[in-house]
C-alpha cells in the first residue's frame, strides 16, 4: 500500500508539475516534504558534518519517531528522506463526512488519489485539496467539530474544549461562530453570563479568558473565580484581572474580530505576581497556557467562540 501511494503520489506531480499552481505545490520546491504541515525531521550536528534531513528506505520504517514520521521522496534532494508535523501544525482534514487520506491533490484531474477517494478543498481552506472518501457514518465529536471547521482549532486555540460555553449577552443565547455586525455591536457591549455543560465543583478554582485573536488582545480576564452550587460566580463585584472591554466600531483593524471566550479549570490559585506577568497584548494562547500549566489545564473546560465586526455585514443572503 505505502508503496503504491508513493507512485501515485510522485508520478504525476513530475509530469505535470508544470502545471500546477496552487500555493500547496509551490511550497514543495522550497521544502523536502510533499505535505506542506511537515518539516524534514533533521540530524544533530557534529563536528564533521552539519544537520540534515534524516535520510531513509521506503520500505524499512527506519524514521526516528516523531509527529506522524513518514519517509517520503523529496523532489528537492532527489531521495528519500524522513518527515515529521510541524510543531502545533494545522494539519487539514477533509470536509465533514468524509475520511482524510493525508494526500496533497489538486490540479485538473482526480487521478493522483486511490480507488475511491476523491479531490476535496480541506475543511475550512478550500485551497488546500485532500484526497477524502465518503463515509457517512463517521462520528464528530462537538464542540471539537465546529472548533476545527471554523479554525479556531488549532490555529488561534491550541486544544479543542471539553464543552461548549453557553454565553448569554443582554438576554440573548449566543451561538457559536454567531456575528454581531456594526449595527448591533451594544448587544456585547456588557460582559455574558454564562454556564458551562458541565457541573462546577464547588472546592476549585476557575479562569474566564476572553481573547480577541485578530487584535491578539485580552479584552477580559477574570482569575480565581470560586463555583457555587456547580455554577460560575460571577457577578458585578467579582474583581477581573482585565476589565471587560467593549468593542466598539471604532475598533482597529476594520473589519471583522473573532473572540474567544474560554474557562479553564485552576488546579493552583493565581498570584498577583502570576497576573502581572499575563501579556495582555500580542497576546498568543498557545504560550500563555504553556508558560501557566502550573496554574491551569491547558484544555479548556468549556468554551466558545463569536465574532464583531466594525462594518455592517451587507453580504447578501440566500
Ligand atoms: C466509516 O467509518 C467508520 C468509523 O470510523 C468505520 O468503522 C467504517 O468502516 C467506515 N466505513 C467505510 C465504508 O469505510
Ligand atoms: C491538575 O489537576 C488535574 C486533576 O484535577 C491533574 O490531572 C493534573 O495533572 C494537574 N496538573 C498539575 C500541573 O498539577
């Protein structure tokens, strides 16, 4: 199988290189791996010979275990060398439905995936095309689902929460991916009430995070929170590390802002050395919750996720 998939993979792409010109492809003249989310897993170096692509034998297994080794042929070098995932990699996945074989496809024709997969835009980048086989009954596990469709996951969010948040703003249920155009931006001028799908213990301790990913600012951060009778306590007085910010029109870039608001489990109670040392500004959500794995769980208990935009929506609808 592993070799008929290398055929098929390096055949066409050498006669018909010419033709291509997706970004995918135009990536793998620069790069040793054929899948643009891997790297070449490289040697150390010694004093005689710097680092370089591990080379290996197609049919030996013989890459040192990575993120998803495979030994593949690299145009590049001209032999077969071993590739790994890039670390936190975004690595796509067919649309909904359908099974992912991890092959770069595209151009004109359907022929470089096998018997019975087909050539699909990957979900949420149609740009990146999947060979991906129709199999309606797999299984997709929510929130994680939606969190991937829409990228969040793993892009602006490193790991997919347990549960989704229900956040509730001035009375009204937000649903995920929900956008709050220009026009109706005072709907989230007031911090949400919310509840987690999940009962609260009451002896923990528990963080409210909310990030806008494309200012890359907190705009609300509350630590320490206590839970009463399995639920947030929240309320006016609760004192927040970051007061709520409103978003408003006027906010820069123009355009739309997507917002995350997740709750994280504490399993230590924050200092205020701990808060001080929080950026609140290019703030990245991957570094934040490896420099504080000592304080809480780096998968989110609950979260959710929503836009605003500076601009009225006008697209037109169906
Ligand atoms: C579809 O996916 C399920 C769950 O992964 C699997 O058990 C089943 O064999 C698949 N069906 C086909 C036709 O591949
Ligand atoms: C935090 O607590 C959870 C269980 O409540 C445990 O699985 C985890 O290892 C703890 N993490 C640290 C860093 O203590």
């Amino acid at each position: 199988m592993r070799n008929n998939l290398l055929l098929i993979l390096i055949i066409p792409t050498t006669i018909l290189g010419a033709r291509y010109n997706s970004h995918l492809v135009r990536g793998w003249s620069n790069s040793d791996c054929i899948r643009p989310w891997q790297q070449a897993i490289m040697s150390k170096p010694t004093l005689r010979v710097p680092s370089r692509a591990i080379g290996c034998h197609p049919d030996e297994h013989d890459c040192p275990a990575g993120r998803n080794a495979v030994c593949q042929y690299s145009l590049r070098s001209q032999k077969y060398v071993c590739c790994e995932d890039k670390k936190d990699a975004d690595i796509p996945t067919c649309p909904k439905y359908y099974e992912t074989l991890l092959l770069p496809c595209g151009g004109s024709s359907n022929s470089q995936c096998p018997r019975g997969y087909r050539c699909l835009g990957s979900l949420g980048d149609e740009s990146i095309k999947l060979c991906c086989k129709l199999n309606r009954t797999l299984d997709y596990k929510e929130p994680e689902h939606t969190f991937r469709e829409n990228r969040i996951v793993p892009r602006l969010l490193p790991i997919a929460p347990e549960h989704e948040l229900i956040a509730t703003f001035n009375e009204e249920q937000i649903s995920m991916g929900q956008l709050f155009d220009a026009s109706v931006i005072d709907k989230i001028a007031d911090p949400p009430i919310m509840t987690a799908g999940v009962e609260l213990q009451d002896e923990k301790l528990y963080t409210i995070i909310l990030v806008d990913s494309t200012s890359k600012d907190v705009t609300w951060f509350v630590a320490n929170i206590a839970a009463f009778d399995g639920q947030l306590e929240i309320h006016k007085r609760t004192k927040s590390a970051v007061a709520y910010q409103s978003p408003a029109s006027t906010d820069s870039p123009v355009g739309m802002h997507i917002m995350i608001l997740a709750l994280f489990e504490q399993n230590e109670t924050w200092s205020q050395k701990d808060l001080t040392r929080v950026s609140m500004d290019d703030f990245n959500f991957g570094e934040w919750l490896e420099q504080n794995t000592h304080i809480i769980q780096s998968k989110p208990l609950a979260a959710t996720f929503y836009g605003y935009s500076t601009r009225r929506d006008d697209r037109k609808t169906i």
